[in-house]
C-alpha cells in the first residue's frame, strides 16, 4: 500500500472520530484537567508548602529530607524543592489522559465500522491485516499524543510563568516531565489501544468494549501507580526502564493482534 492510501486511510479514520459524539467531549474535559492540575500545584505551592512546615509531621518531613539530597535538588530551599517534586508527581495526568482518551476511540475502531456498515468494504479490499490495524493504531494514538503534547506545552509555559513571576527558576521542563510526555504517555495510549482494538474485534457494542478494557485496564494502571509511582519520580532510571517496558509490551501486542486478527470470521460472525 503506498504511502498516499496510508495519509488517505487516516484521514478518513480521524475524520470518523471528530463526527464521533461520544469521543469529542473527551479531546475538551481531559486536556483542561491536565493542564489545570500543574497550574493549580504551582499557584498554590507556597500556601501548601507552607502548610506542611507548619504543620510537620514525620512522612512530610522525610519527604523534603530525602528530596534535599537528590542531586537535582541541591541548592533548592525546601518549599522550591518540594514545589517542583510535587510538579514532577502531577505529570501522571498526562499518562492518565490518553488512557482516557486512546481507549474510547480505539474502542469504536473495529466495533463502530461494523455498526455503520463500513467494515465489510475495508476488509474487502487488498488492505492487509497489518497494515489495517496499524492504520487504525495510528488513528487511536495519533491526535491524542498531539492534543497530550500541546496540553502539556500550555502547562509547562504557564507553570514556568507562575515561578518566574515569583523570582524562581522555571521548572519545567525537567527530564522526568520530558520522558513522560514524549515517551511514556504515547507509549501508554498504544498500549490501551491496542488491548482495547483487540476487545473491539471481538465485540459487537461500542460502550460494553470501553467498559471492559476500562475494568481490564484502570485497576492494573492504579495498581502499578501505587506500587512503583513514588520510585518513577525519584528515579530517572526506573522511568526510563518502565518506558522501555512498555514499548517492548506494544511490540508484542500488536504482533499478537495481527496474528489473531481473522477478518473472514468478523464478516461472517456479525452478519
């Protein structure tokens, strides 16, 4: 397939997604959470700082003791550098909007032709499953990586703006804000695409499929959020290793799902 039908079946998929009811609202509530939480962190970080070195106790304490003796912390009064830790924590919220935002569209990629009746010309033609698939990967992850990226611009200008406008160093972008934004996030919207893009060929409702992945999904990301999340934004290379990971698991997906991909059984199965 050349590179015009490549362009041509994109935009023909992300053309689908912006008359798509149910997944516009979502381009709109996540990218303003996201911003509105960093910007909300650095206007209210001296009250909050303040707070906590009025009202210590030991966990707190611990917190800026261990943050002080991280290199990237040197010379940092205590509030700044708990200030920015606390910046690097809210990043999460650009891993989370993907999540959000990947598996409600991938979740009509398959399922959502069927139900308009345009499935069975695309699987006629000389397309092959890789190719549809990977068409249909890119048109899941593309626009929400874009939209992540620019709503994560917004809030590193507006957070740098705030610190300066206090006579601070600008923040952001720091390493760990860079890895996650440019690596980890759209690492992670692959990941719920292509778990969803499986449940949605075997499906045949749109909204049961953004249910289940969202059970198979969410609980296993919160589960591993709270058992690794304080190590990722202390160590940069345990962020590293767990982009890595994940890249190595999309890989593997995505194998997987052209392997089992059967588009004679589709046809066959939902009509």
């Amino acid at each position: 397939m050349t590179r015009s039908v490549v362009w041509l079946f994109l935009a023909r998929e992300w053309a689908d997604t912006r008359r798509n009811s149910r997944v516009l609202p979502l381009y709109f509530i996540m990218p303003l959470v996201a911003v509105s939480l960093p910007i909300l962190v650095a206007l209210m970080a001296p009250s909050i700082v303040r707070d906590l070195q009025q009202r210590p106790d030991q966990g707190t304490a611990a917190l800026i003791e261990r943050l002080m003796r991280r290199p990237e912390f040197l010379g940092l009064s205590p509030g700044e550098g708990l200030a920015r830790y606390l910046l690097r924590a809210v990043s999460g919220m650009f891993v989370l909007m993907p999540i959000a935002i990947a598996s409600t569209v991938a979740a009509f990629s398959i399922v959502g032709e069927k139900q308009q009746r345009t499935l069975e010309p695309i699987l006629a033609t000389p397309i092959t499953d890789r190719q549809l698939l990977l068409g249909k990967l890119l048109a899941s992850i593309g626009p929400t990586v874009v939209l992540t990226w620019a709503a994560g611009a917004v809030a590193i200008l507006v957070v740098d703006i705030v610190f300066i406008a206090r006579s601070l160093a600008a923040p952001l972008p720091d390493r760990f804000w860079t890895v996650v934004l440019l690596v980890l996030a759209p690492a992670i919207a692959a990941t719920v695409s292509l778990v969803t893009m499986r449940l949605s060929a075997k499906s045949s409702d749109p909204q049961a499929t953004v249910q289940t992945s969202a059970l198979a999904i969410l609980p296993i990301f919160l589960l591993l959020v709270g058992a690794f999340g304080q190590l990722l934004t202390f160590s940069f290379p345990a962020l590293l290793a767990a982009s890595g990971v994940v890249l190595l698991i999309d890989v593997a997906l995505f194998r997987m799902n052209v392997v089992r991909f059967r588009r004679e059984e589709i046809l066959t199965r939902w009509k």
